[in-house]
C-alpha cells in the first residue's frame, strides 16, 4: 500500500516517491491537453493520472517535466510544446513567464472569453447542479469582452528594491523576496508605468533607499498610482517606513513635472514588518487629497486607500448589465449588499425610488455616502455592518425590496443573507460574483424560490485566469 505521508507542495521527500504513481518527480514525460482549469493551467492524463501544465493549451501535445506530485495528480513545468493549438498566441510580454500575473496571455482573446464561459457553465452544472445544455438549460451567454484587452488597468502597486545602487520596481520573482524590475507592464495604463519610472529614476538619484524586506531597513516600499481614465487625473502614493524623506520637495518636484497629469502626489508610511502595502498614517505631499473618476455619468472620489474596480471601461458593462437585470424603471427599493463605496447602488439609484446599501468596511460606508452626495443622489442610504446582520434588521423595520443586489467577496454570501433574500422574496435578485464556484453554491439555495434567467460573464481581468459574471434571477410563479 501507499505509504500517506504529509501533503504539501515542495521539495520532494523519498517517503513521497513512494507512492505507486505512473510519474516521478524530474521525469520529462509528453502529455496530451485536454482541457483548461479554472486557474488556466492545462490538465493532462497519463495512464490516468492528472498533471497541470501551466502554459499548455487543449488539443495540444506537449512535453514538461514533472516537478511535484500529490496522490491523485500532480504539476509539471512545460519544456516544449510539440503540437500546437491553433489558438495558441505569442505573449507579447517580455516577462509573461516569470511575472505569473497573466496566465492566459498565450491563448487567443477569443478563446479567453470562450474558456470563462465554460468555466462559468462547469462550476453551475458540477457544484449548482443546474442544467447547462439542452432543454430546460439555464442560459449563460458568452464572455463580453474588451475590443482592446491590453492597457486597462488604472492601479499600480508596485514593490521597489535595490539592483547594484538603483532603485528597481516590478514583481517578486517566484518564492522569493528579490524584485524583478519592470519598465512596462502591458495591462497597465501608460502613465502608471511612466509614473513608476519617474519615481524610480529620481529616488536613485536622491539617493532614497528601498526598503530590505529581509533586513526591515531602508525607506521606500511601494509605489501605487491610480489614474482616473475619463478624467485624467493621476495620484501618486509613495509608501515608506517612515515619515521624513530626504530632499522630499526635490522628489516631489520631479514627480510633479514629469509625470502626465498628476494632480495629487500622497505619502503613506507603513513602519510594519508586513505584507500589507498601506499603514494607517497617510498625508498629502502636494496637490489634491483625491482624484476623481466616472464610471458612465456617476462621479466618483477616490482617495489613496480607498477601493475602486481596477477595470473601469468593463466595471461600466458590468454595471449596465447589473442595471438591466435589476429591471428598475424608477419606482423600486432596491437593496445592494457588499456595496463597498457604492458604486452599484449609485449606478441603481438613478433608475430606483430609493437603494439601500451595506457594506462591512466603516471607512467605505463614509467614501459612499460622500459619493452619493458629489452626485445629487438623494436616494440612497448607506450603512456599515455585516449584510446577513443589517439587512435583516432593516426587514425588521418594515423594509420591503423588488430587487436585491449581492455582490460578495470569493467566499460567497453568508448562508444567513441567502436565507433572508428566500424570506423577504424580493422579485429579482442579481448576483454578480467573482468566483463561479461559491456563486454556484449559493445559487443552488436560491434556487428554492428563484428561478435564473439569464447569466453574463463579463471579462474584467483580461489575460488573468478571474472570472467574473452577474445572474439574473426571478421569483418563481407558486
Ligand atoms: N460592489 C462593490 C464592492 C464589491 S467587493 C463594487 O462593485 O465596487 C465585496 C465587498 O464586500 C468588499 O467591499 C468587502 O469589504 C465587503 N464585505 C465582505 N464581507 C461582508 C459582509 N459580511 N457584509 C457586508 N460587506 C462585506
């Protein structure tokens, strides 16, 4: 028998080689594609057993070496492709395979926007049980994607580090704590890039040290711009150990002048041994404290710490289509659940009576409701606190919803919201989600009342493996 030793991805034990597997670790074996994982990785069979190949794509034969192995599959690097797909597309990124951000760069567009759509029909049909073909199938239309999916980005948050005495900024490179620098990024809005440049090149020559990682010395950490790309306003955060920088106006001068656009240049100190990019401390070095943005007619704030969709020409069609779902004509109470600052619910309130939203995040809440009033809508209400906890006290208090929003983070909604949407049996429900797999879970319990009508992936994170969708669904006839 197989001996069952501790799992966990890493060096290889003798102990682990024992398993009775038709592969070992460092074997290069050639493997027919079959399909794609949920992570864009290929998925591969020998004599039965699964390997992932990352960068290999179905219909192709590849070879790639075995580098860990799990009892029921197992991981290998692609060495050569040797048959290859006809959808197969040469990354135009220099560093695509060291970066790992885009791990669907070599697959055609298209093919991108078909694959998210499958992954949408899997996860309903395996995990919701629901039927994907046929009669009586639920529709999930395909993927919408960018007419140009490279550039979109409008966030950058960049680790800066220290190669033979100048300042580098890019991505870790694989398990490790060294940078690799980075000049353009080809999902990133030009001035982002152009903007971590500046920084980097001024600091060097400043003589500005990068925070050691290891070593907890040293003073700038990250680099983060956010440009609002209707407006064209640009921010500028530098994040530091510490508060005093050395000739700051000399840094801050070349930032101003420089950089396309920038009306706002903040300074974050973060003096913690962490992975978290922002400390609680952030001041304003020169310029505006925000910088604005529009998604459709709605104006929105946004400052250095606040959340804000990365993705804001598809955020707008996922927005739209979220609108059309919610069916609002202007006489509605709507409620958005997870409205983080209110994007959603703001987009709603143009065409409700009235939105409610609920949102975890105090310092959100705050951002919404300034929000709501930058825009003149006054039919909004915003409250902080858990959604299975407030709008459960708003039923309480004889609220009464035609539409609820959801909106949550990958794990899902909380089975006490799902339990109090089936009670208060709102007519419409719109789920938009970023994980097809919880998504389908919650579906299932909603499927007791609620029938899904119509479900639309929309392609946020072009190149990126994420998939994000919103469900249209109806209260069923009794
Ligand atoms: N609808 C917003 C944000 C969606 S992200 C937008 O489109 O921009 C999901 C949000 O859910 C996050 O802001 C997170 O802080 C919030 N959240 C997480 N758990 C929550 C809970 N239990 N109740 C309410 N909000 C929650």
């Amino acid at each position: 028998m197989a001996k069952t030793t501790k799992k966990r991805r890493g060096p290889q034990t003798t102990a682990k080689v024992e398993l009775d597997l038709p592969v070992r670790v460092g074997q290069t074996v050639e493997v027919e594609i079959t399909g794609l994982n949920h992570e864009g990785a290929g998925v591969g069979r020998v004599e039965g057993y699964t390997l992932f190949v990352d960068g290999a794509l179905a219909g192709e034969r590849v070879r790639a070496r075995v580098d860990h192995v799990k009892k029921n599959f197992g991981f290998a690097k692609l060495s050569e492709v040797v048959e290859a797909s006809e959808h197969r597309f040469m990354p135009p990124c220099p560093l695509y395979d060291r970066c790992g951000g885009c791990s669907l760069q070599h697959l055609a567009y298209e093919e991108q926007l078909r694959h998210k759509q499958q992954i949408v029909r899997d996860n309903l049909r395996r995990i919701g049980g629901f039927s994907v073909e046929g009669e009586g199938a639920i529709t999930v239309h395909l993927t919408l994607g960018m007419s140009d999916p490279w550039r979109y980005r409008n966030k950058a948050q960049v680790p800066i580090g220290e190669e033979n005495g100048a300042l580098v900024g890019g991505f870790y490179a694989e398990k490790s704590h060294s940078i690799i620098d980075m000049n353009e990024c080809l999902i990133q809005h030009q001035v982002n890039d152009e903007a971590v440049a500046v920084v980097k090149k001024a600091a060097t020559k400043l003589n500005i040290a990068a925070y050691d990682e290891v070593r907890g010395t040293g003073l700038l950490r990250h680099v983060v711009v956010k440009v609002g790309v209707k407006t064209g306003e640009v921010m500028v955060v530098l994040v530091t150990t510490e508060e005093p920088i050395p000739q700051r106006e000399k840094l801050v001068e070349a930032i101003r002048s420089e950089v396309t656009g920038v009306s706002s240049v903040v300074q974050n100190i973060n003096p913690d041994k962490t992975n978290v990019i922002f400390g609680k401390k952030t001041v304003t070095l020169w310029g505006s404290d925000v910088i604005y943005d529009y998604i459709g007619p709605i104006k929105f704030a946004i400052s250095a710490r606040s959340f804000y969709q990365v993705n804001p020409a598809q955020t707008e069609v996922l927005y739209n289509k979220t609108l059309e779902y919610a069916g609002a004509t202007g006489t509605e109470t709507v409620i958005d659940a997870y409205c983080g600052i209110g994007t959603i619910s703001l987009f709603l309130a143009q065409k409700s009576k009235h939105v409610y939203g609920v949102e975890i995040v105090p310092e959100a809440i705050a951002d919404a409701k300034r929000n709501a009033e930058l825009n003149g809508l006054g039919n909004a209400t915003f409250e902080a606190g858990p959604a299975e906890v407030v709008i459960p006290a708003w039923k309480e208090k004889g609220v009464r919803a035609d539409v609820i929003v959801v909106d949550p983070p990958r794990k899902g909604c909380d089975e006490a919201l799902l339990t109090t949407i089936l009670e208060m049996q709102p007519e419409r429900v719109v789920y938009v989600s970023c994980n097809p797999s919880t998504l389908a879970r919650d579906l299932k319990v909603l499927a007791e009342r609620y029938e899904v009508k119509e479900v639309q992936p929309v392609d946020m994170f072009p190149h990126t493996g994420h998939v994000e969708c919103v469900v249209w669904m109806s209260r069923a006839k009794e």
